[in-house]
C-alpha cells in the first residue's frame, strides 16, 4: 500500500486537503489515478511542488504518473527552481513524455528570457526544433530580431520555422507592427515551402494566409491560399477535402469569393462542404448581407442532411457540425428554425449541447420565451440543470443580475431531483461558484452544503474525490473560507475513507 501524505485532522477542516485523504484511499489503480489527477494540480496552484510530486509518485499507472511528474516539473520551473523541475523531468519513465518535460522546461526557461539555459537543455534533446522555436520566438518578443531569426537558423524541422515566424508575426500584429508582421509572415512562407509532407504543408500555408488577412495583406493571403490549394490537391486521403474547404475559406476572407468557389466545388465530402458554408455564412452575416448569409446556412444544413451514412467518414464531426449550424440560426435570429434543428439530432449528447447552446443564445439575444421553448426540449434534468446555468450566464452578460440569480435559483431547485450524484454535485458547484461571483455569499454557503451533502452520497471513492477536488478547486479561486456548518460533512467523509 503507498505511503500517505494528508492526515485526517487537516483533511477535517480543508476542501483540498480532504479531496487528497480520500484519493489517497482509492484501491483501485484507475479509480486511484483518476482522482490524484483531480488532487495534485490543486496543490500546484498553492505552489506546494513537494507535496504535489509526492502524491503524484503514488500513482501506479505509469502514464498519469509520468503526465503528473511533467505538470509538477513546468510548476517548478515557473517559480523558478530549475534544478528541481530537471530533476522532475528526469524521473519520467517514458521517453516521448520525459522529452516534452524537458521541453516545457526549456520553454518557460526561455519565457523568463533564461536563453542560455534553455538551449542547455535543447542541445541535450533529440528533436529540439520545438524548443528552439521557442527560444526565438521569445527573443523576438523581448526585441533581439537577430537573435531570434540565428535561433530559426538552427531549427531542422521547417515546420517548427513556420510557427516561430508566425508567432512572431503575431507578436508584433499585437503592438500594431504590420510591416514587421509581413516580413515574418514572408519568411514563413519561404520555410513553409520546404516541407516535404502535403498534410502539413496546407496547414501551415492556411495559417499563414489567415495572418495576411489579420496584416491587411489580402493580395499575399489570396496567393498563399493557392499555394495551400495546389497542396492540398496533392493530398490522397481523407484529409485533402478537409484542406481544400480551409483554402475556400481563406479566400471568402481574403476577399475572393471567385476564388473560393472554385475551391469548394472541388471538395468532395458533405460534411466539409456543409462546415464550409457554415463559414460562408457567418463572413456574409459580418458584411451585414443577411439575406446571402441566411441562404448559405440552409444551403450548409441541406447537403449535411443529405449525406448518408455510408458516406460520412466521422459522424462526431457530422452531429457536431449540426449544433453548429442550429446555434448558428440561432444567433441568426432564426430562434425557432434553431430549435427544429436542434431536436432533430440524432446523436442524444449533441442534441442536448445544441439545444443548450441555442437556449443560452436566445436568452442572449433578449428572447426570452423561445429561449424556455429550447430548454424545455432537454428532456433530462441534469442537462436541464446546466442549460439554466448557461442561460444564467447569458443574463448576466446582458447586465441582468436579477435575472441571472433568479435562474440560479431555479437551478438549484431543480438539481434536487438529479438522480446521478455526481451530476448533481456538479451542478451544484457551478451554481455557488456563480453565486459567489455575484457576492450571494449566504446562498452559495447553502449551495455548497448541498454540494458536500451530495458528494458525501457519492459510493464510488474515486468520483467522490474528483469530485471533491472539483469543488475545492471552485472555493480556491473564489477565496471561499468553510464555515462550522460545512466541517462536519468533511469529518464524515473523512471517518469512512478512514475506515
């Protein structure tokens, strides 16, 4: 049996330390790993990195424990304590996770303008292309230009040169530097040619097109886009439609409508072309042209419908695409079209997602009455529970603090009725976090007792730590201190992890 860190007087009187006692007590190695994923990046956040390592050494799947030991390691090296986040890194069974350790190491090494050490640890990696662009990208933020473009020089993979001139082209959009910007972005493009795979090099050219637009170089973006074009022909395989309609829609952006749809006629599966106009769409609705962007949305939802099974090569990708299109509508001002849409999905987890989207955009959009026509269509009281908490929160981005508490309310009242504990607790945690947001400090003290009374009802020991830690997590950044009248259901949690 491992070794345990929390004891039960601490556990008894705090939400984290309690979360870890009962994680710690999990005997099953999945159940086990499953909850200190929840309970060490708590103790990360209160930068406790020994406790966090330590419980992240009981871990006995190799993969959770490696994952851990690397989250632990960035940790140190963010505060500073290289030596310990090297020592961390080392001690990664695996060799992939030990390398991308000491690549975020070496990444926020190069974040605090540490160069020097961060290309220590580069010349120790096998593939370092990463972390060099890293390092340049860094420099150039920090206004060593030269530097950073001799730190490029060193990057075999042209596609990790891609991204470092990207980012920096990006970089300096954000200090309004556009000219800079495209001398970046000219550069990618000459490092993007040398790319040997297809597959990559369409997306990276789709990325840099879409970085034209944001410079005001449309002219540069539309010849990428054919460049990205030409490349994606190129592709065998599922993947080249998918390039083919990124193209398209980097050339509407642009400005080329010609040019996009003759891209787009050569894409092949509906599901591409469907997500395509999906886009058109929404360029149309932001050139205030309605009617054409309307016209687009019935077109997408028309071929997506039309594609029949033996056709469809990702049905996730194909249900997702339809919450899509009806949260689209929706912020359309198309409430009722958005919700016939909604129903008809087939897949239940995508239907209640889309109707709880649209419901949320209505509620946004003012429209009261139909938002509650999609909300009543969520069959299950749980997903019912969280809709009203995502309409709660479009109403209070609309400034209506009232509305938004009232629907809280209504949340909580019906969260008593949720079958599944731990969707219950949950519902519960989001509700006090919001009502702590809105300074309703009684009635999130209530909300998280009916958290805790739930979680202690919870049978499976591992879901019940996770789901403690979850509301540890909520009362930690909402600086929310336990009361006399919480304490009790930790000592009973405590007693029978005890046991």
């Amino acid at each position: 049996m491992s070794e345990h860190f929390i004891s039960r007087t601490d556990a008894e009187s705090d939400l984290t330390s309690a979360a870890a006692y009962l994680a710690e007590r999990v005997t099953s190695v999945d159940g086990h790993a499953e909850a200190m994923s929840a309970v060490v990046p708590l103790y990360l956040q209160k930068e406790n990195v020994d406790l966090a390592a330590e419980l992240a050494n009981t871990v006995d799947d190799p993969y959770t424990r490696d994952r851990l030991l690397i989250l632990v390691a960035e940790k140190c090296a963010e505060m500073s304590d290289d030596e310990y986040a090297m020592q961390l890194a080392d001690a990664v069974e695996d060799e992939g996770l030990r390398s991308r350790g000491f690549e975020r190491v070496a990444l926020l090494q190069a974040a605090r303008g540490d160069f020097d050490s961060a290309h220590k640890i580069s010349d120790k990696m096998m593939h370092s292309d990463s972390v060099l662009a890293g390092i340049a990208i860094q420099q150039a933020a920090k206004g060593l230009e030269s530097a950073a473009i001799e730190t490029i020089g060193e990057i075999g993979f042209p596609g990790a040169a891609v991204t470092a001139y990207h980012e920096m082209a990006s970089e300096s959009m954000q200090h309004d530097n556009a000219e800079r910007a495209v001398a970046y972005l000219e550069r990618a493009v000459e490092r993007a040619n040398d790319i040997e795979h297809d597959e990559e090099k369409a997306r990276a050219l789709c990325d840099i097109g879409n970085a034209f637009i944001e410079a005001g170089r449309n002219d540069r973006a539309v010849e990428t886009f054919d460049k990205a074009k030409a490349t994606a022909e190129a592709i065998e395989g599922m993947h080249r439609d998918g390039f083919l309609a990124l193209a398209a829609l980097g050339f509407l952006h642009a400005g080329s409508l010609e040019f996009a749809d003759r891209t787009l006629d050569l894409v092949v599966d509906k599901t591409q072309i469907a997500s395509c106009l999906l886009g058109y769409s929404r360029e149309f609705w932001r050139k205030d042209e309605h009617d054409e962007a309307i016209e687009s949305l019935e077109e997408s939802l028309a071929i997506l419908e039309s594609q029949h099974e033996r056709e469809t090569r990702d049905s996730r990708a194909r249900f997702r695409l339809f919450t899509q299109i009806a949260a689209q509508f929706a912020g359309f001002e198309k409430g009722e079209r958005a919700i016939e849409i909604a129903e008809k999905i087939k897949d239940e987890a995508e239907r209640i997602a889309a109707l709880s989207q649209v419901a949320a955009i209505l509620t946004l959009r003012k429209e009261d009455e139909q938002a509650r026509h999609a909300y009543r269509a969520i069959e299950g009281d749980g997903d019912r529970v969280f809709a009203l908490i995502g309409m709660s929160d479009a109403k209070d981005k609309n400034g209506d603090r009232d509305g938004a508490i009232e629907l809280l309310t209504e949340a909580a009242a019906l969260a008593e009725t949720v079958p599944q504990l731990t969707f219950r607790a949950s519902g519960y945690a989001e509700i006090a976090r919001r009502l702590m947001a809105h300074g309703e400090e009684s009635r999130a003290t209530e909300t998280f007792r009916n958290a805790l009374d739930t979680i202690a009802q919870i049978r499976d020991s591992s879901a019940q730590a996770s789901s403690l830690a979850s509301l540890a997590q909520i009362a930690a950044e909402k600086e929310f201190v336990l009361d006399g009248s919480l304490k009790p259901v930790l000592q009973t949690l405590t007693a029978r992890a005890g046991q």
